[in-house]
C-alpha cells in the first residue's frame, strides 16, 4: 500500500483533494469513484514537493506537457458528464501553469458570452494549434466530443513520448561534445599561450606542429568576436535566405537528397503526417479538410508540396495512395499501406499502422545514429587534444638541443 494524493470534483463541480491510501492509481480511482467523486489527477504522495524554479520568476510559458494533462483532465471531465463550463471553471483552478490558467478563463468567458468552444480555443493560436481546434469543431458539430479528447490526449501522448525520447538520447552526445570543447578551449585560451611565453624567450626556432598550435591560439584569444561575427552572419543570411518560399522550398528538397540523413527526414515526416491523418479522420475530420491540416502540420516544404497534390489530386477522384505515389517522396512501404487502407475502408486505422511503424523506424535510426556519433565525438576531441599535447611535447624536446 502506498499514499497517493488526488484532486477529484464532485457531481456539483465542487473540487476536493487530499490523500488516499491504495495498492496503485487504478485502485485509488475505484476508491473515489465509491465516494462518489470524480478522479482528475492521482499522483504518488512522494512527489508532492515541488521544486524551485527559475521558470518561476517570469511569465511561464504553456508547454506541450501542460497542454497534454490539460487535454486529459477535460476529457475526463467531459467523459463524467459535466458541461463544459463547468469543467474549464474547475480546471482554471487545478491547472499550475499561470498562462494555461489566464488562456482557460478567457475560454470559459468566450464560452459563456455565446462562442463554441472551438471558437475560443481559437483565439488561443499560440496554444491551441489549428489541428487541436479543428479536431474539437469536430467533435462539437457531431456530438462527441467526450470521444475525440481522448484521442487529442493520445496523439499529444505520441508526440510528447518521441520529443521526450530525442532529448534522452541526445543529451549525453551534447554533455560530451561541451565538455570536450571548453577542455579545448582552456587548453587554447590558458594553456598554450604560458608556453609560448616560454618559448619566445628562449629564442630557439619551434617546431612546426607548435608554431601551428600558437598561431590558432593567437587567431582564438585576440579575433574570438570575428569568429562569432562570421557564424552569425551565416546563420542571418540562412534564415534571409530560406525565407522566402521558392528557396526554402529547394532547400527542403535538397535537404532529403541527403545520405542516410536525408532517409530519416523522410521517416520521421511520414510518421508525423499519418499519425495527424489518421487522427483527424478517426475524429470526423472530412477528408480534404484532414489532408490540408496534416499539410501544415509537416516542416519540410517539399513533404507539404506532395500533401498539396494529393489533395488536388484527391478531388478530381484519384485514390490517396496513387497520388502518394506519383509524388515520388513517401517511402514505397508507407504508399502501400495505405493503398491497403484505402482498399480495406479502414485508411484511419491503417495510417496509424504506418505511423506506429515509422515512429519505431526513426527511433531504431535515432538509437544507431547515436551509437556512431559518441566514438566519433571522442576519436575527433581526441585527435584534437592529442594534436595539443603532442606539439607541446616537440617544443619541450626541442629545447634539449639550446646549447648552454
């Protein structure tokens, strides 16, 4: 048995909280439900504290994990009955992000002075994205809307656990690669140039590999900003030129040409359009409608050039797979299965197949590339440090031949 604190509400809307004790959460919530209440969010009574931080000292902003419990914790809500008034009313008091509780009573006003819910979601683009809205539209106008928040809340899920799984592996990655370059730094900024004091002084011709080493850490030490200036320049005149449409839209293209690379992109846009299709369709989205959502939801101008296409195609009667096809981007695999959806009267569930199976395909290619990229990190740093090291040694050794 364990402790568990919950915040439930009752039938009235009235919120309760305390502590309950239980083998695990499913018993905790059977418990609740005998009392009568409404379970909202359970959590284990050894996570109650909370920690400080620096988030804390400026305005917070609504973070997809925010945004997910939300989504939970309405749909639960709705799932018990309650109107949505009084649902926002009662998360606008759980909920511990301030901007999400301020965004929760605007939507509760908006809702109260006549809107739909979706309409004032809507008036919230920077949080609610246009999918999110159009999906709860969709729920509204058909009258299950208690049956799309759980699927909302499982497709934030989805992407919530992939984003979460690409910051894991690549965290140590970039733990090493900054902490092998401030070890270069130091070694280039401190360390080299208390022996070329040495060796200026003792007047003896230095070897090549060390004049090498002094002369990059003079370029370091005194042109540092020009280095800082070019890299800024660069990363400016990118952002100026991929700006505008044409050019990012090539830039795209090209960017999936890439060796190995350029393959991953390609999985990772698959999976992000068919998991965002085949939710909107199993939500009620029509079918163009879902195809010109899912186009916006993709970051590769060349992925949503084809998604275009396929919409265009898709109302002059052509089937989704063979436009797919035609557009010559999508992986062969992912066009036959939908090709199979298609034929099946089931796209819905087979393009969360496709996007189920490129998920794991991303993170299998993710997992080998990271497994390469740690000993390349450390042949290269090594190389680097040896480098250093070894032109330091030749200067010493030199200085046995300084006749005295």
């Amino acid at each position: 048995m364990a402790d568990f604190l919950y915040k439930a509400t009752t039938l009235k809307g009235e919120t309760v909280e305390g502590l309950m004790d239980g083998k695990d959460e499913e018993s905790v919530i059977q418990g609740l439900h005998r009392l009568g209440y409404i379970p909202i969010r359970i959590t284990s009574a050894q996570r109650k504290g909370t920690p400080f931080r620096l988030s804390s000292m400026w305005p917070q902003r609504v973070r997809m994990k925010d945004l997910l419990v939300f989504t939970q914790e309405l749909s639960t809500l709705i799932a018990a009955g309650l109107p949505i008034d009084r649902s926002l009313n009662i998360l606008s008091t759980l909920t511990e992000n301030e901007k999400l509780k301020e965004t929760s009573k605007d939507v509760l006003n908006r809702i109260e002075g006549g809107n739909s819910l979706a309409e004032a979601l809507s008036q919230h683009p920077r949080i609610f994205s246009r999918l999110y809205v159009n999906m709860v539209k969709a729920g509204e106008s058909g009258g299950f809307l208690e049956v799309i928040l759980p699927r909302l809340a499982q497709y934030l899920q989805s992407l919530k656990e992939i984003r979460d799984y690409l910051i894991s592996v690549m965290i140590y990655p970039l733990i090493l690669t900054i902490v092998s370059g401030i070890s270069v730094a130091i070694l280039v900024t401190f360390v080299i140039p208390r022996f070329e004091k040495i060796f200026s002084d003792m007047g003896q011709a230095i070897p090549i590999p060390t004049q090498i080493m002094l002369a990059i850490s003079h370029m370091v030490r005194n042109y540092w900003w020009a280095g800082l200036g070019i890299i800024l320049l660069l990363y400016l005149g990118f952002r100026i030129y991929t700006k505008e449409e044409e050019r990012r839209f090539r830039w795209d293209r090209f960017k999936l040409r890439w060796v190995a690379l350029g393959d991953l992109i390609k999985k990772v846009e698959v999976a992000r359009f068919s998991r965002t299709f085949g939710t909107l369709l199993q939500s009620g989205v029509s079918i163009l409608s879902a195809l010109n959502l899912a186009k916006e939801v993709s970051q590769n101008r060349a992925i949503s050039r084809s998604i275009a296409h396929v919409h265009d195609q898709l109302r002059e009667g052509k089937a989704i797979s063979r436009s797919l096809e035609e557009a010559g981007v999508f992986p062969p695999l992912a066009v036959h299965m939908i090709g199979v959806g298609e034929e099946t009267g089931k796209l819905d569930e087979m393009l969360i197949k496709v996007a189920d199976t490129y998920e794991e395909s991303v993170q299998n290619a993710i997992k080998r590339f990271v497994s390469l990229l740690e000993p390349l990190i450390i042949l290269i740093m090594g190389i680097i440090v040896g480098f250093i090291v070894i032109s330091m040694l030749l200067a010493i050794f030199s200085i046995n031949e300084i006749p005295f």
